[in-house]
C-alpha cells in the first residue's frame, strides 16, 4: 500500500446476528483475498451491539448514511425484498459493494458470481452456476450444475439446489429446503424451512411442507 492511502473499510449492512456472523466469516478471509483491512456495521438501531463485546462498531443508518471512497459494502439482511431495497439506496448514494467468500467455499468452474454476494462457511457451488448480485448463501448450502440464482436471493443454511433448477429475483429458502432438477421458484417466492420443492413456485407465493405445496395468503 503507498504511503498515504488510506485503508479500505467492510461495511456491513445490518449489526443482527446474522451481521455478527458475516462480520466473524469476514475475519476468517486471508488479506491476499480481500480489498479491505477494517471493519464496521450500518444498523438503524446504533445499539445493536451494545450486549456484545465486539470490535466493530455501529456508525450509521443505512437509511441515512453517506458512504466513503474507502468503504466495500456487503448486505447481511435475510429478507430478500429489504435487502434489496437497502441495496438501491446505498448504490444512489454511490455505495461500492464487494463479493464475501469464507475460505471453505468451494467454486466450480464456469462459474458466475455477482457482487455484494456472501458466500458463507463450506457452501458448494458446482459447475456453470450463475449468481446475481446480493445473493445470501449459508453455511453448508449446496448448489448443482446449470443452477440460475437471481439477484438479492436469501438461501438459508442446509439448502440443496439441484441440477438446472431456477430462482427468481429475491426468492427465499428457508433451512434445509431441497429444490429438485429444473424446478424454478418465481420472482419474491418463498420456500419454507425443511420443505421439498418438486414443481414450479408461482412468483410471490409461499409453500411449505413434503413435498411443498402453496400456503394461503394471509390477510393484513
């Protein structure tokens, strides 16, 4: 680094648990494979930490929060339509996100991965996968061949994605959510914990169960 430069910065949108998990995976990334030396949280609650004994602190409000040349932004929000939504708005405010992969990540090749993408400890992703931007994969998570996932997709942990399956825009897996060969679940579907997906998820929808079927819509 030249003398003067100033050091990178992670900026880890959201301080939850799952902010505090990213941020302990971020720690884990040799510095040959990150563009970053430091580290900090952007959470609309600026005491989200304050029960925890950690090094990072909470700096801002993602709704409010004016990045800086030397900041790298991931997005550790589950819920695939605020993820998404945050997202936007930071990248307006000229926000430069970075792709986080725990070093027990396995990456077959043809392989295509966007940015802001986390990619969390022993997930696998095999061959000429393709992977939007500000896609979430969890811990021990398995995608096959020939998979498409789209941008801002949550897949909780233990989820198996197989051969030439699709997701949309912002689905959500919930754990352990199997979905079978070619099975594609639509634009903002969601798949609930532990379900088995044996045929197309209409967008927006959400099915539960073995094999998965479409709950009823709740009223508000």
């Amino acid at each position: 680094m030249s003398v003067g430069s100033q050091l990178k910065r992670l900026i880890i949108v959201g301080a939850g648990g799952f902010g505090r998990e990213v941020a302990t995976w971020a720690a884990a990334v040799p510095a040959s494979d990150r563009d970053w030396e430091t580290g900090a949280f952007l959470d609309a609650n600026r005491d989200a930490l304050a029960t925890y004994t950690f090094p990072w602190p909470v700096i801002g409000d993602p709704a409010s929060y004016v990045p800086e040349p030397r900041d790298r932004f991931v997005c550790a929000i589950g819920d695939p339509t605020t993820k998404l939504a945050i997202c936007q708005q930071l990248l307006d405010r000229g926000a430069v996100f970075t792709t986080l992969r725990h070093p027990t990540v396995l990456v077959g090749g043809n392989t295509r991965i966007g940015v802001g993408a986390i990619m969390c400890p022993y997930a696998i992703i095999t061959d000429s996968v393709t992977i939007g931007d500000f896609v979430t994969i969890n811990v021990h998570t398995t995608i096959g061949h020939d998979v498409t996932i789209g941008r801002g997709s949550t897949l909780s942990s233990h989820c198996d994605v197989t051969g030439f399956a699709r997701l949309g825009e912002g689905a959500f897996l919930g754990s352990s959510a199997v979905i079978l060969p070619k099975v594609q679940v639509e634009d903002f579907a969601r798949v609930g914990a532990g379900s088995v997906v044996l045929r197309n998820v209409r967008a927006g929808s959400t099915v539960f169960g073995v094999p998965a079927v479409e709950m009823p819509a709740v009223r508000r």
